[in-house]
C-alpha cells in the first residue's frame, strides 16, 4: 500500500468523527462487550490473551519509534514515553507479565480515562488507512481492553486506595515531566 509508513500528512489527513474514526471507537466498545460475554472462553485462554495483548501493545509501541525515527522526526521533546498512554501502555505491559494487583489499581483509573478521551478526541494527525491511525487506535484500544479484561476475567477489582494510589502516580510523573520539559522543551 502506498505511503502506509510515509510522513506525509496530507496523504492521509485524519477527520475526526468520520467514518474510520467512529468505526474504531464502536470496535473498542464492541470488545469491551466481548470481554464481558465471553469471560468464560477467555479465561480458558487467558495465557493466550494476556501473551497476544502484551506482543501487539510491544510491537506496536517499537513500531511506532522505529517509523519516527526512520522518517527523521524522533525527538526527546516528544517521544519519550512520557505523556499518560504512553505511561498507560508501558503499566500494562508490566501487568500483562506480572499479574500485578498494584500495577492493575494504577493503570486502571489512569489508563481507561485517558485512553478513551485520546480515542474519543484524539489528537491524530495521520488518518485510515495510515499506520499511525492503526497504530494509535489499536494500542489506545488495548490499553481498555487490557484494564477491562483484569475486571471481568481476572476480577480485580478497583478501590479507593487504589484511586488514591494512581493519583499520587500520575502527580509524580507530572513533577518528572516538568523537569523533563525543562530539559527536552518538550510539552509532556
């Protein structure tokens, strides 16, 4: 397919709300329903769940550095994995691997809010059928997929404590980016 990795926008300029974009936010609602109903089917395979959500998140995310860097934009001041679903992204994947019960409580409040707003109202400036598009909404959308499937398949459940937690995690991260922005000038 021609330009699916080029860097320029005005190929595939993305619209927000049209066909593409509204067909991504009713698959991720369209699996997080799956999720639910097929909890049984799902926690059979839970290995293979977890090991395919963990090396699509990963590759995507080491895709997605590799076309930056590739097309010789890659920068400290945005590219680090500093802003909340790049945070999110990397929380999950820990607790793909560890099963983590501190991790999940984290990620959950932080992830799900700031994934679905991102997917909601992204900020996206390469549309279907880009990489990037693909790359931006499928890992956004495993982000909730992720946090979800802990819920209803792993039952953990969200807590206070919990919320608390994240709120200090997320604060602390943003002490980090200050200093980082500093730094890079970069806007994390």
């Amino acid at each position: 397919m021609e330009g699916f990795f080029k860097h320029k926008y005005e190929a595939f300029p993305f619209e927000i709300f049209s066909f593409s974009h509204t067909l991504m936010i009713i698959v991720m609602f369209i699996g997080v329903l799956f999720i639910i109903l097929g909890r049984t089917i799902l926690k059979k395979h839970n290995q293979i769940v977890r090991i395919s959500f963990f090396t699509i998140l990963f590759l995507l995310e080491f895709l997605y550095h590799i076309w930056l860097y590739s097309g010789g934009v890659w920068d400290v001041s945005f590219a680090l994995p500093l802003q909340l679903c790049s945070i999110s992204l990397i929380l999950c994947l820990i607790m793909l691997l560890t099963k983590s019960q501190v991790v999940f409580q984290i990620v959950y409040f932080m992830g799900i809010s700031g994934a679905l707003m991102a997917i909601i109202t992204p900020e996206l400036f390469l549309g279907y059928p880009h990489f990037r598009f693909f790359q931006f909404f499928i890992t956004h959308i495993l982000i909730i997929w992720t946090c979800i499937y802990y819920v209803i398949v792993h039952q953990y459940i969200p807590t206070t404590k919990g919320l608390v937690r994240s709120f200090f995690f997320l604060n602390g991260c943003a002490g980090i980016a200050y200093f980082l922005n500093k730094i890079t000038r970069g806007n994390y």
